[in-house]
C-alpha cells in the first residue's frame, strides 16, 4: 500500500508550513519507500531525497521511476533500522502501529534539533504533532537535554 497522491500533497503543504520560513529544501528520507512515490515527489519539490526499502525489488522499481521522472533521487535496499538519521531534516514512514515505538527511540537518539518527523497514516505514541491534518502528522524533534528540558 502507498501514500496516496492527494495525500502526499497534504503531507508537503503540512511540511512547509511547519518549517521555518517555509522552507522546502533540504535532505529527506522516506523509511520503507515502496514504489519511491513519495521519494520522488520530495525530489520533484526540492529536496535531495532518499528511500531505503526492505524489498529489493522496490528499490530497482523506484530507481526506474526516478529515472523516468528526472528527478535526482537515490534509493538504498536496506532495513530502516539501521540507516542512520543524523543526516536528514525530514524523515517521513507509513509504517505499521508496531514499528512507531522503535522509530520514536530512534528519532530521540538520533535527529537533530529542529527536524521534523512526517508520518502518514500512525502516530508516534505519546508526541504531539505541531501540524495535523486527516491522518498525515508532523513533528518537530526537540533534543531532551539531560535535565529532562
Ligand atoms: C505502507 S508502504 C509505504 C510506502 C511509501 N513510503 C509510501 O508512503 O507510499 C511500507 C513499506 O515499508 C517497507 N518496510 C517494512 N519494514 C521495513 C523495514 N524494516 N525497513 C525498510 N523498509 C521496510 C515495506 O516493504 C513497504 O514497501
């Protein structure tokens, strides 16, 4: 099952709204890419876009989609788990309700101040989101500093 188009707008207007200024640049990841439609919007809008995709075929599938629509967007075949999040100033998932605790941990570990998580579909349990519409939610990750602020 994937974003479905209408959707993946939602999911970009949301983004710049909650972003500074606006701002839709910057480095995008989507975790469990799929067919890369969502990848490759986020390279059509301007970001430097990245899918990482458990199932191999996926990824070939996506790289042609790319290729196709001429937007630079790279796709790695991979388990989300371990790709590194440091590096991104959004990360989007449409993951199953079973994943969003370890992803919630990995966020808290790994983003940086500032970022933003866009989610379609489930919620991070227990994050509020800073923008909301139907079943797309953004959050801003704020680093918890070891007093608890
Ligand atoms: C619901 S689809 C979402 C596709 C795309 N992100 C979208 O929004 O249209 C979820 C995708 O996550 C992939 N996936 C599930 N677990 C994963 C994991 N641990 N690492 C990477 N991909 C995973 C599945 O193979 C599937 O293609």
């Amino acid at each position: 099952m994937q974003t479905p188009q209408h959707q993946l707008s939602e999911v970009f207007a949301l983004l710049s709204e909650a972003r500074s200024a606006g701002r839709a640049t910057g480095t995008f990841v989507d975790l469990g890419s799929g067919d890369g439609c969502a990848v490759i919007e986020a390279a059509r809008r301007g970001y430097a876009a990245h899918g990482v995709e458990l199932n191999p075929a996926l990824v070939l599938w996506s790289r042609l989609q790319a290729r196709r629509a001429r937007v630079k967007a790279t796709f790695s075949w991979g388990n989300m788990f371990a790709v590194p999040l440091a590096p991104y100033d959004v990360v989007m998932c449409f993951g199953v309700p079973s994943l969003m605790p370890r992803l919630a941990d990995k966020v808290r570990r790994e983003m940086r101040e500032g970022t933003h998580v866009v989610l379609y579909r489930f919620a991070l349990p227990d994050w509020q989101p800073v923008a909301q519409r139907g079943n797309v939610r953004v959050y801003r990750h704020h680093v918890q500093k070891p007093n608890g602020t």
